[in-house]
C-alpha cells in the first residue's frame, strides 16, 4: 500500500525523521566521551597526570563532537530535500577508534584502582 503524498511536499522533508534521531544519537555519543572524560579527567588528577591524558582526549571529543553534530544535522536536512546522500565513514571510523581508545583507558583506570585497593 502506498502513502499518500502530502499537499504541500516541500514541508515534509524527512518522513520518518532519519536525521532528527541521528543527530540526537551523536548528542548522546558527544555527552557520553564527555561524562567518560570528565571521570577520567577527575581520576587522573588525583591519582597522576598518566590518567588524566585520555580523560582530557575523552572531553575535547565529547565537545568537538557536540558542536559538529548541529552543522552536520543541516547538512543532512539539505541533502535529503536534494535527494543526496551524505554518508560519512570516516567519521565513523574516528568515532569508533576514539570510543575503543577510551574505552581502554577507562579499563586501564580499574586495573590500576582495583591495584592500589589491594596494596
């Protein structure tokens, strides 16, 4: 069964609001390598300055991305009223990277809590 098509089609840009629900997905992506960095951040200074390297790294990404993701968003909203794709993998591949590298840190930071709770 086919939709009907709306009176005025150039209001109805996204349908299904693909680009509303990617833009909140990397907002949360952003705040959660800036809540992560924070914590990093915050353990490192108390515990040494090699802690506190990838909890700073964590936050600037959570910021660049925040303030990436509203310009991208536009973009997107343009190229789907143009019918054009604007898929970008190696934004991706870099967010994926970042977010392992993080994710090792913060593993790095409970090996070396759960050390010093034992000594």
């Amino acid at each position: 069964m086919r939709r009907p098509e709306p009176a005025h089609p150039t209001e109805v840009i996204d349908v299904g609001l693909q680009s509303e629900r990617t833009y909140l997905a990397w907002q949360r992506t952003a705040l959660a390598f800036a809540g992560v960095g924070a914590l990093l951040l915050y353990t490192g200074l108390s515990r040494g300055p090699a802690l506190a390297i990838p909890g700073g790294l964590g936050l600037l990404t959570g910021v660049v991305l925040l303030a990436w993701a509203r310009p991208r968003y536009r973009l997107m909203v343009a190229a789907a009223g143009s019918g054009r794709a604007v898929a970008d993998r190696r934004m991706v591949v870099g967010v994926a990277t970042a977010a392992t590298l993080l994710a090792l840190a913060g593993f790095a930071v409970l090996l070396a809590a759960a050390r010093h709770s034992t000594a």
